[in-house]
C-alpha cells in the first residue's frame, strides 16, 4: 500500500514538470513532455446491471517531436484494498479487448485513447489541432472561450478542428485568421476570426502588433446528442487586441470586444 502511494504521488509531482530534449542546432527542443492529471469516481454497471464505485486517475500527456504533437488520455479505474487481501483492483474494462463480451476489439479500445493531433502551438504562425479538444477558443475568447467537444465521453467521441494561420507564414504579418468546430462531421458549434495588423509596417514598437478583429460563431443545435433541439444562434463581434508580452508560458495582452445577437442582445468587454 505504502509503494503504490509513492508512485501515485510520484506521477502526479511529474506532471508539474516539462521536459526537453534533444536540442537541434538553433537550440530549440526537439522533444517534449507535459502532463496533466485528474483524480475522480465513476459508476459503472456490472454484468447484473449493479452500479458499482470505482475510484478513476487519469493521465494526459502531451507528447511533442518537433512542431507536431499527440495528446493521450490515458484512464485507470481501480479500488484501494477492495479486501483484505487485496490492495488494489483494477478495472479490466479499460484495457482489456473484449473484456465481458463488451464487443469492444483491439482498435476499439485504443483508438480513443489517441485524444489529439497537432502542429505548433496556439499563438504560433501555423496551428493545427484535431480530435477531442477541451480549449477551443477565438480570439480573446469572448465570444468561445475554452469550449469543449470532450463532454459525451467516454461514450462518444467527436472529432474537432482548432486552426490558426498567420500572415506571417508567408512573409504578409497584416493579415490572419482563425477557425475552429466542435465536430468536424456535423459542423454543429464552428466559428471564425479574421485578423488585421494595420500598423505592423509603422515600426511604432509594441503597436505593430495591434490586432482588429471580426469573428463570427454559429450554434447549429445539439441533434444528434439529445431529444432536445434549438434554432441556431448566431454570434457575430469585433474586437481590439494588443499583445503585450508573447511569452509561451506566461502571455499577456489587453484587449475589448463587442458582440452583438440577431435578436438586439449585445455584450461587452
């Protein structure tokens, strides 16, 4: 008991830390690490439909090579000291193929335990994001803010879009966008944000980088997800951005927005 307390806190302390490795000649990292854990219970039925509590540690690493990226979510169910002679039990169901005639095979297993793909990072010239993502956010996020297409897991999983292109890519920093769904087969919650840099050629300092933006949301319904569904809701803004400090880990900007509903409603910030 006292050794699996020590690797549990082992793991946890090491998803504080980010690792790199394998530095190329510019003296950027060509291997990544980041981790993020979450500690919870879950329900499930037994083979005579008994709700049964299970204890649940999930592990979600971001492992990067390069600019590219694979997010995993990796889960274990299991229960501390479920006897007297047993100090843990783990939960088959999770790793096991077929475990219990659940008709689940190999690839129906692991597959889903591939959350994402990516290129770059948010903020980067180029950004590439599929699969099932928990941050989706335009622009200042305003208007969509850390939406996420991971809530009908574990039984359902979507597959998304995060996109960001830069003008300066090719060499015209005036210009970029953003776009982004939350289900790129049903395209039922996407948005867009188009971008200028008015001043980017003044040479104001810290001005060139003074963004006007126009971003446009649409809310299509939950069918297929519920009984329940809606008309669609369409969101369109404005804004004004300003980075102030582009630092990776610790970005800054200021910024306002406007948004407006077809029915006369309007928000600000």
């Amino acid at each position: 008991m006292k050794r699996i307390s020590i690797c549990l806190l082992a793991i946890i302390l090491s998803a504080n830390f980010a690792i790199a490795q394998e530095n190329n000649n510019e003296g950027q990292s060509f291997f990544g690490f980041k981790a993020g854990i979450s500690l919870g219970t879950d329900v499930l039925m037994d083979r005579n439909h008994n709700p049964v509590t299970w204890n649940s540690l999930g592990f979600k690493p971001d492992l990067a090579f390069g600019p590219f990226g694979v997010g995993l979510d990796l889960n274990i169910r299991f229960k501390l000291m479920p006897d007297r002679d047993t100090a843990i039990e783990v939960f088959p169901g999770d790793w096991v193929p077929n475990y219990e005639d659940s008709g689940k095979s190999f690839l129906d297993l692991y597959l889903p335990k591939i959350m994402y793909v990516r290129y770059g990072q948010r903020g980067e010239p180029l950004f590439v994001k599929l699969g099932s993502i928990d941050d989706l956010t335009l622009g200042n996020g305003f208007v969509m803010g850390n939406y996420s297409n991971t809530r009908f897991l574990p039984e359902q999983r979507v597959f998304g879009l995060n996109l960001g292109i830069d003008g300066a890519l090719f060499n015209f920093p005036y210009v970029g966008i953003e776009m982004l769904t939350g289900n790129l087969a049903k395209l039922d919650v996407f948005g867009t944000r188009m971008f200028v840099r008015p001043l980017v050629s003044t040479g104001l300092a810290i001005l060139e980088d003074l963004q006007l933006g126009a971003t446009l949301a649409v809310d299509r319904g939950i069918e297929g997800y519920s009984t329940e569904a809606f008309d669609p809701v369409f969101i369109s803004a404005a804004d004004l951005a300003l980075p102030i400090i582009k630092s990776g880990s610790f970005p800054l900007a200021v910024f306002s927005e406007v948004a407006f509903e077809p029915n006369k409603r309007s928000g600000f910030m």
